[in-house]
C-alpha cells in the first residue's frame, strides 16, 4: 500500500523542490535585474554629469577663446594706433624740418658766401706768397741764391 502513494508523495515531495528551486532562481534574477537596474541608473546619471561636464567645460573654452579673441583684437587696434601715431610724429617731423629747410637755405646761402669769402681769401694769400716767393726767387737767380720752388 505504500507503493501507490508514495509515487504521488515523491512526485509532490520533487514538485514542491523545483518549485522552491525555481522561487528560488527567480528570487536571484530578481535581485540581479534590481542591482542591474540600479547600476544602469547610476551609469546614466555618471554620463549625464559627464556630459554636463563636458558641456561647461566646452562653454569655459569657448568663454576663454572669446575673451583671448577680444583681447587680440583690442592688441592690434592699440597696435595700429601706435603705429599710427608714430607716422603722424614722423610726418609732423619732416614737414617742420621741410619747413626749417627754407630757414636751412638761408643759412646754406650765408655759409656758401662764407665759403666763397674764405676761398677766395686763401687764394689770394697763397697768390701773394706766391709772387713773394717767386719775387725771391729772381732776386736769388740774379743775387746767386737758391729759388724755393713756388707754391701753386
């Protein structure tokens, strides 16, 4: 008699082991989609920084290039102004030294007769000394004297 129920008692005894197996496996899956769950909500809020991150970062940079661009053009402009400036000192310059070069003239003019005078002085010192050695030097001929050569 104990064979025809202990076939359905085994069979119920197996039943309820894979059941409490399969509860079991189940349970774990659960658990393991939970975590998994949890993880992919942490990795999508870690990318969600990352780009956040990476767009102020981005937002920085391009702050950053702006203000150096800025800066750049406010350079040259200062630069070209400078530059400017000095051309403008240069041409004020040489227009009043043009304008001088008229005052310049005048004193050339002078200085060239000043020249001229000395030249012209000089000349006939070294005539005279000339002729008066020269003069010496036929008074030394007829008087037997060595003549000192002329200066010409």
């Amino acid at each position: 008699q104990n064979t025809p129920f202990a076939v359905p008692a085994d069979m119920a005894r197996q039943y309820k082991a894979l059941q409490e197996e399969l509860i079991y496996k189940i349970n774990a899956l659960e658990t393991q989609l939970t975590e998994q769950k949890e993880e992919l909500d942490i990795t999508n809020h870690e990318l969600l920084e990352l780009h956040r991150d990476k767009d102020e970062d981005i937002d920085d940079k391009d702050k950053q290039i702006q203000q150096l661009n800025e800066r750049m053009n406010d350079m040259s402009t200062e630069f070209s102004n400078m530059l400017t400036e000095t051309l403008d000192l240069m041409r004020t310059q040489i227009s009043e030294k043009l304008q001088d070069g008229g005052d310049q003239e005048a004193d050339r003019a002078e200085f060239a007769q000043r020249l001229q005078d000395y030249s012209t002085k000089a000349y006939n010192a070294v005539s005279v000394n000339s002729r008066a050695i020269a003069d010496k030097g036929d008074k030394a001929e007829k008087g037997g004297d060595l003549a000192l050569p002329a200066l010409a």
